[in-house]
C-alpha cells in the first residue's frame, strides 16, 4: 500500500515538473491584444498632460526611427518645447526589432538631457525617470512623473 502512494505522488511530482519545465522553456509570448486597444487604454493615464499625437514625420525627427519599419506606432508630445513629458507605444514586426527600438528611445532621452542640462532642473530630472519597457512584439517609452504607473497598466493590457 505505502509502495503505491509513493510511486503515485512520484507520478505526480513528474507530471508537475513536466509542466513546469514546458512553461518555462516556452518562454514569453507574443501578445495578441489589438494595438488600438493598448494605446487607447494607455493613453488615457496620460489625459492629464495635454499630449498631442504625432505624425511620422515628427517620429522621424525627434525619435530617428521610420515608422514604416514597424506594425503600429503611435508617438505622443507636447507642443511647448519646454514639455518633455511624451509616450511610444509601438508594436514590432519582428521582436528582433527592440533592442534597436531601445537604443533609439535611450538615445532620444540622452539627448533632452543633454539640450536641457544646465537650465532644464524639471526636465532632466523627469527624463532621468523616463522608462522603457520591451515586451515580445510590444514595447513602450514614457516619460512622465507617472512613467511606471503607466507602464503597469501597458502590461495589464498585453
């Protein structure tokens, strides 16, 4: 009797690992949600500070990135210069396409520092918290004072 509970709780055991080991080797996945429904859902933590949304050209010069080279992107700022609060939502062709995406945002980022250093106190400070988060297909930058709150509910919509 003992020797069959035991080798029914060793079944059990191998079967839970089994699982575990499938899940984890499977790695993330590639979200599937509707790219209007993450931004509209995004967008909406960011009512507050009055961004207006940007056509490629404006992708182009401020985040020298085509937006032709992705699936969807949409790129929110402000019209005062002197605001550096903005937001990239962007989903990938390719997910091999985020590491490049990342370089480009840090490199938006480096550079409002650099313009601002020296006068900018707010704004250096706020774009010291910008973040950038990739996700599989998905991948976002904020910059704001809120940027991990708005990061969190990006990723309850993936």
């Amino acid at each position: 009797m003992k020797k069959a509970i035991l080798i029914a709780l060793k079944i059990c055991l191998v079967i839970f690992f089994g699982f575990f080991l499938c899940n984890e080797l499977s790695g993330p996945s590639m979200s599937d949600t509707d790219f209007s429904v993450v931004e509209e859902n995004v967008i909406k933590t960011m009512g507050t500070y009055e961004l207006e949304k940007q056509g490629g050209q404006a992708i182009k010069k401020y985040l020298s990135i085509n937006s032709a080279d992705y699936e969807n992107i949409q790129y929110y700022k402000s019209s005062d210069p002197m605001n550096v609060r903005e937001i990239v939502i962007v989903k990938f062709k390719d997910p091999n396409q985020g590491e490049a995406f990342k370089e480009a945002m840090q490199q938006r980022i480096d550079t409002q520092i650099n313009a601002f250093n020296g006068y900018g106190v707010e704004q250096v400070a706020l774009l010291k918290k910008a973040v950038i988060s990739l996700d599989m297909n998905y991948a976002i930058y904020v910059t704001c004072e809120t940027a991990n709150d708005v990061v969190s509910i990006y990723k309850e919509q993936l």
